[in-house]
C-alpha cells in the first residue's frame, strides 16, 4: 500500500513562501490525481488544491488562487505545493491525498480523495 511522506512545512512571516513536498513510498503515484488539504486548529479538514493524474489539469479552492501552485514530477513520485505571499491564516497541518480513481481527468470533486498522509505543520506569525 502506498505511503505518503509530507515535508517542507515549517515556521515563516506573513508575506513569506514556502514550498511543501508529498513522497509516495510502496508505490507509484503516476496514475493517480492528488490533492492537498489543510487543517487548522479548531477547524476541518478543507480542500486546497489538487492535480491530474498526468499533471495537466489543476483544480485550486477559491480563496487560494494566484497564491498556491500545485505540481507533480512522476519520474520522482512526488507532489508539491509552493505556498506564496503566505498569511496568518494559512496556519495548520497540511496533508497530501491520493485520488481513489486512476487515470482520471477530473479533479475537481475533493471527495474523491483519501489515503492521507500524516501531515506537515505550517505556522505564518506576524
């Protein structure tokens, strides 16, 4: 079964970036969409953004667009999310996901994804 490996979180200012990285281990990720959510004290899990299986399709929450970018490098079988101009409230834990479907070009249904990771923690202070 596939594992997932979230990195890159970590203390930053507001204004500042970041750039966080999901590993797959005990298998490939290529065949699959993934997507990162976050959770922030207090609060449930929401979506942020997700990619298409072969990378071409994105699909971003709303709130996130023009800040987040989500990309994907299969030959490595790794995810990542670079974070911009981050703010206080992009704090919380950020997991990767796999998508429970192969080959898929839609992305845009959060509930289509699962397998979580054990997250990475993002903390923007002032």
């Amino acid at each position: 079964q596939v594992q997932l490996v979230e990195s890159g979180g970590g203390l930053v200012q507001v204004g500042g970036s970041l750039r966080l990285s999901c590993v797959a281990s005990g298998g490939t990720l290529s065949s699959r969409g993934m997507a990162w959510f976050r959770q922030a004290p207090g609060q449930e899990r929401e979506f942020v953004a997700a990619i298409s299986w072969n990378g071409w399709k994105k699909y971003y929450a709303e709130s996130l667009k023009g800040r987040f970018t989500i990309s994907r490098d299969n030959a490595k079988n790794t995810v990542y999310l670079q974070m911009n101009s981050l703010k206080r409230e992009d704090t919380g834990v950020y997991y990767c996901s796999t998508q429970s479907i192969e080959y898929s070009d839609y992305v845009t249904a959060p509930a289509d994804f699962g397998s979580w990771g054990q997250g990475t923690q993002v903390t923007v202070s002032s």
